[in-house]
C-alpha cells in the first residue's frame, strides 16, 4: 500500500496514525485512493453535504458546523485524509481508511485508541438518501464533526473501550457475517433478486439463531442509540449529535417530527432493539454530554470486564468465544471457557467456582503482552490459596473443597492430574496446565494480546474471495463515461469560476439532456441556472 507524503522524509498525517496503530490493525486499512473519486462522486458529496448543513444549522448539536472545519471536512468535495487527520491530531484523534463492515471488535478498538474507521467508498448517486453500506459521508461526516466537543470525543473513545472488552457469541459473529453479506450484495450490479432474497433471508435466520442478549450486543446498542441515533438537550427541543442522525437527508427531519417519541436517556436503552432497514420510531435524549458518562458507567458495572467472578466465567462458558481470564497476580489466559465447577461454598467475593476449565489453544500474557506462542491443551484455573513445587509430583488441597494431584513438569505444565471435590471424582485431562489464583478479577471479550492471537489465528473476518469480487464489481460499475465526466466537471468550473453566463449555461444544458438518467447532473446545472 504506497500512502502520499508531503516530503520524502517526511510521513503524511495518515501515515503517521496507520503507523502508530497495532500490526493486527493495520491490516485492515486500505488507501483512500483520493484521486479515484469521480466528478459525480464529489457531486454526491457535494449535494448531501450542502443539504444536511442546511437542515442542521439550526437543529444540530452546537459543536456540529464549526466541527466540519475543525476536523477537515469541507461541503464541496470529498474530504482526503490527510486534511483530516491534519486537524484530527490537535484534538487527540485521527482516520484510517476501511473497505466495507469490519469486525466489530476492531471497529470499536480503534474506537479505543481515538482513531475513526473511514469508509473509503461513498455511495452511488442511486443510493444517495441511504446506503446498506459503509460509506464516506456517514463515518466523515457524521462521527468526526462532534469530536470538537472534547467531553463527547473522551466518551467516543470510552465506549469503544467497553464495546471492545464486551464479551461476544458465536451467535454475534453470525450476525456480523450476514450484515456485512447482505450490504455486498445489495451494493453489486450484478446480484440477482434470488441473491438478495437468500441474503435477506439469512440475516433473519442469523438473528434468530442468538440464544440470548450478549454483553457485545447490548454495547452495540448503547452505541447505537446514543454515537450513531442521539439526541442531547431539552427533551422537547433536543439536538442532533449521533452520527447516523447527521448524515442522513431523511433521519435529520424525520427525528424531530411528532412521530418519533422521545425519552430521556438511561441504561434501558440496552435492551431497546433497533432496526436498521427503517427510521427509527423511538429516540434517546441526553441530558448533555455528561450524563452519557453516567449511563457508560452503569452499563460498565454490568460487563464481565468488571465484574469477573462467576458471573464472568457464566457470561464466556455461555459465549462460546474466544476471551480472557485475568487471574489475581495479573496472568492473562485467553482461550474458550469449556467448564465451570461450583465449591460448596464462597471461594473468594463474588467467586463460588473451584475449577475453571479453558479449551485450547491457550494464550498467556500479562498486560497484554503474551509470554510465548499458544499451549495447545487445555488449561485449568484453580481458585484459591495454595501453591505448587517447582517440579515433580503434588497434592495439593484448597479451602474449596478441591483436591488435586499429578506431577509438574516445568512452568504450569502437568501430567497424570488428578482430582476430586468434596471426595467426588472429577474428570480431568491427564495433561493440560494448571494455574492456582486466589480471585478472578475480571473476564473480558476476545484475546489479551489481540495481536498475537491474530499473528497465530489470523484472518478473521476478512471479505471472502467472492465479496471482494462483487466489491470490485460495484466499484467498477460506478466509473463514467468520458463525456459525462467532462459534464460534471464543467458544471464544477462554472460554479467555482462565477462563469453563469446565460449562452454558456443553454449551450451546457444541451448537453446534459443527452443523459436523462443523470439527474444528480440536472440538479447540479439548475442550481446553476437558478443563479444566473
């Protein structure tokens, strides 16, 4: 990937923020490619961005108009990244490039570290008023101008922090998959109404598929209904701050509308469902920015990431994902929770469990930084105090009730293990590791070192051979004519030019009749002629 530098020696702005982003993020980053944007893909920028500040003087949240400058975003091109992230950086913030739906855990660990995930791609002037995909208009314009407020950018970053340590199901990443198939699809000239029936049909399948509410789903909607649907003020005359509300033509009035009911924020809003096929019927509205932190807080309470113990071990034995234990003297084990056996009584607060079971591959670290590559085994928590030799053989009884014997053969390695609880037989591997920890103080979503896991187990999530195809095609079908380029481009000079001269504006009009599907260019030469 070749990046544009200001100076040999001298990284751009995006270099500089794809350079200070983890190896297992940064493959995920595309170039924006700012010169293969069409004349009428600016005039789709253009036309949006000149209608929602239009709607939105008046209606947005204060920081929204001045935020369009003070983050690089102008109203009559599309913005490059460097101009973003050349302002971006003096509010602590900076945009890299994405193609398409990318997981969500790397959406929101991005989030995390302060960086916007840009879609490079904007939508066609066919989808101007909605797009099933990720595009320019709604990550530029919608989630960077409120970042001026630094009280709601230090929430942006702090939500990410939450939706990324939430913990997620196999049932998430169903709906993940069929999400992003589904925007594919809908996006490629080429698909067939059958292709879009079966994608349809297998998102309603994925969504019904999920057993419960995770943690990672209910993240998702705190984000929703406040980052990307919020509304912050009095409750009968609220302003717009989310970002989904911001760039969208339609979402901008119709919220404000009698037909939207309005409720004052709180923690219910994570068991508030929404859909994305249709505006939504029902909106949050904050107080002010402050009191999205007192919301953020009451859901963080709830997360396994805080509050570990069993109910930690419940949330991941359940998840049936990849996540990670932090045991008392900090070791980090990620791996999938398979068992959970209960003690007669309080092991330490909030743990009853005397025996954690995790199935391998199992990955150490400490302060996610991972000591070693993955044990290959399974591997087994034993809570409470105790020790264990260096080498050779053990017993070994805890306060729990649990006994366990075998012998050690170096680190947390061992064999022959052997156990019971309460004089009640366990069945162990023979040979797995084993660690001793007083307490469990916290069970987060996903991998300790995300980065090790990704360098060991790499390549989720990415787009399947066939979707970056039907990508490619889309991209493809969107490219122009030669001679409606040129249209679009001298209705662009006679604007900038102040050149409105009637004869010129008649000549150009006969033209632009030769292309009757082109109604975004007729829109664009009629602003011309209302001005002349």
């Amino acid at each position: 990937m070749t990046l544009p530098s200001a100076h040999p020696l001298t990284p751009s702005p995006t270099r500089r923020a794809i350079d200070r982003l983890p190896a297992h993020l940064r493959r995920y980053v595309v170039d924006q490619d700012h010169g293969a944007y069409t004349p009428r893909d600016h005039a789709v920028w253009r036309h949006i961005l000149h209608r929602l500040t239009d709607r939105l003087k008046h209606t947005a949240h204060a920081s929204y108009l001045c935020g369009l400058a003070a983050t690089g975003i102008g109203l009559e091109a599309i913005p490059s990244l460097d101009e973003m992230n050349g302002k971006l950086e003096a509010l602590g913030w900076s945009a890299v490039g994405v193609r398409g739906f990318i997981p969500p855990a790397v959406f929101t660990e991005l989030q995390s570290l302060g960086v916007l995930a840009i879609a490079a791609d904007i939508r066609s002037h066919e989808h101007i008023e909605y797009t099933p995909a990720p595009d320019i208009v709604h990550e530029s314009a919608g989630h960077a101008p409120i970042l001026a407020d630094r009280r709601y950018a230090d929430y942006l970053k702090r939500c990410g922090e939450a939706g990324f340590r939430a913990i997620a199901s196999v049932e998430d990443q169903a709906v993940y998959e069929a999400i992003r198939h589904l925007s594919v699809v809908k996006e490629d000239p080429s698909a067939t109404e059958e292709e879009t029936q079966l994608a349809e049909a297998r998102l309603r399948a994925a969504a019904a598929s999920r057993r419960y509410e995770s943690e990672s789903t209910k993240a998702s909607r705190l984000y929703w209904w406040t980052a990307e649907y919020g509304l912050v003020g009095d409750l009968d005359d609220p302003k717009l701050y989310g970002a989904g509300l911001l760039s969208s033509l339609g979402e901008a009035v119709h919220c404000l509308t009698d037909t939207v009911k309005r409720v004052p924020l709180s923690l219910a809003c994570v068991d508030a469902e929404y859909d994305i096929t249709r505006m939504q019927p029902q909106l949050f509205v904050a107080r002010d920015f402050d009191h999205l932190f007192d919301v953020l807080e009451a859901f963080e309470a709830t997360l396994s990431w805080r509050r570990g113990g069993d109910h930690g071990l419940a949330e991941a034995l359940r998840a049936r994902t990849v996540n990670h234990l932090q045991l008392a003297d900090g070791l980090e084990l990620t791996g999938r929770v398979t068992g959970q056996i209960v003690a007669r009584g309080p092991v330490a607060p909030g743990l009853s469990t005397a025996l954690a079971r995790i199935e391998g591959p199992v990955l150490l670290s400490r302060r996610g930084a991972a000591e070693g590559p993955p044990w290959a085994g399974e591997a087994l928590v034993a809570f409470g105090r105790g020790a264990l030799p260096p080498r050779g053989a053990f017993s070994l009884e805890l306060p729990s009730g649990l006994a366990l014997s075998g012998f050690r053969v170096d680190g947390h390695e061992v064999i022959d293990l052997r156990g019971h609880l309460d004089g009640r037989p366990l069945d162990l591997p023979s040979w797995a590791l084993l660690f001793l920890s007083e307490g469990l103080p916290s069970v987060a979503g996903g991998p300790a070192d995300p980065g090790s896991w990704d360098r060991w187990f790499g390549d989720q999530g990415a787009f399947s051979e066939g979707e970056a195809e039907a990508q490619a095609r889309t991209r493809k079908a969107e490219s122009l004519p030669a001679e409606v380029a040129e249209l679009y481009l001298e209705v662009r000079a006679l604007r900038e030019g102040g050149r409105r001269d009637g004869p010129g504006l008649r000549a150009l009009a006969d033209q632009v009749r030769r292309h009757p599907a082109e109604w975004l260019l007729q829109a664009e030469l009629s602003e011309l002629e209302a001005m002349a």
